[in-house]
C-alpha cells in the first residue's frame, strides 16, 4: 500500500479538509455520483453554457474546472477513492494530498450558486506573457500587469528601455505559451530516417 493510499483525510488536520481528485476527461460527474455513492462528500461546480448548432442552441452544465471533483474529507483512506471508477489520482505533493483552502473553496460555491455568469477562464499571473484575443489590438503581445483594480498590457522596447501599458479587460486575453512551464515533460522519440 503506497503512503496516498496509506493516509487518512483530515490524519494532519482535525479540521474540514478539501482535496482535488483529478479525474479521466469527461468523467466528472460520474466521479462525483460514485463519491456520493460511497458516502463521500463531493463538489463539482458546473457552469451554464450555450452550444449552437445550425438548428438550435442547448444549454449545457459543463464542469467550471475540467478533469477535478473537489472532496471534503471522509472518515477513512483514500483506497475507495481511488477505486472509484473515472479517478485517475489524488492532488498532491511528495506522495501526500495537498489541501485546498477552505476560503477557496466556499468562494467558487458562492460564485456558482449566485445568479453571475461564470466561465473556466486560464490561470493568469502579473508578469505572464499574453496576447490580446478581441478588438481594435487584437493579436497584441505584452505582459500583465495589475494596477490597482484595472489589468494593463505592458509593451516594451527593448532597445530603448521604454515601455508603454494600455488597460485592458482581461476576458479578452489569453496567456502565450513561454517554452519552459516549470514542467518536465516526457520526451517523444525521435523520428527514423
């Protein structure tokens, strides 16, 4: 039995522990209903969105976080967590589950059980490298900045030292692929000859 396996929830914390289970694609609600099955408390926030096809629009509840269901600690091991069908591991550093924030967690159940439209948007960060996706600078690269309450693109000319930064709305940017992530990733083999 590994030490994930071995471990409780809540072993180093007495208090309500949330932990992120990642799950295979499209496999989130299953997750959760297998969870619930099994006495578990889980979470999975969805989002309303609006798919048109040539002869109709649809609503669909869509996962607001792909590929995770969030579950509250339960009395026992993770060993019927992991057997649940769909779960492919547990969040975690060094062999341990990492514990979400109760803070984090009761802000995204408010955001979801309020009537604001809420969508999965990526992870930015001031300083990432991101272009602008939507009108009249469409295309524009830049940093992120934040000042005060307004996100601001910074441009820079390198050779002059100088910069200009431009506000932005931060829904219409996306971040750019900068080579290194911080991630090591398994090497492809190479191509014969």
């Amino acid at each position: 039995m590994s030490d994930l396996e071995a471990t409780s929830f809540g072993e180093n914390n007495p208090t309500v522990a949330w932990y992120a289970i990642y799950t295979r694609h499209h496999h989130e609600r299953n997750v959760a209903l297998a969870l619930e099955g099994k006495g578990l408390e889980a979470f999975l926030p969805l989002y309303t969105s609006v798919r048109r096809w040539k002869d109709r629009d649809k609503k669909l509840q869509l996962p607001l976080f792909p590929c995770y269901v969030f579950l509250r600690n339960p009395i026992g091991r993770w060993q019927p967590v992991l057997a649940t069908p769909g779960v492919h591991s547990v969040v975690g550093f060094g062999g341990r589950p990492a514990v979400i924030p109760i803070s984090e967690i009761e802000a995204v159940r408010r955001i979801v059980g309020s009537s604001v439209r809420a969508e999965p948007h990526p992870y930015l960060r001031c300083g990432d490298r991101v272009r602008i996706t939507a009108g009249p600078l469409q295309g524009l690269e830049g940093r992120l900045l934040r000042k005060k309450s307004l996100w601001k693109l910074l441009v820079s000319v390198e050779m002059l030292q100088r910069s200009v930064a431009v506000e932005i709305d931060a829904t219409m940017i996306e971040r750019v692929s900068s080579g290194f992530t911080g991630r090591m990733l398994p090497l492809s083999p190479l191509p014969a000859n």
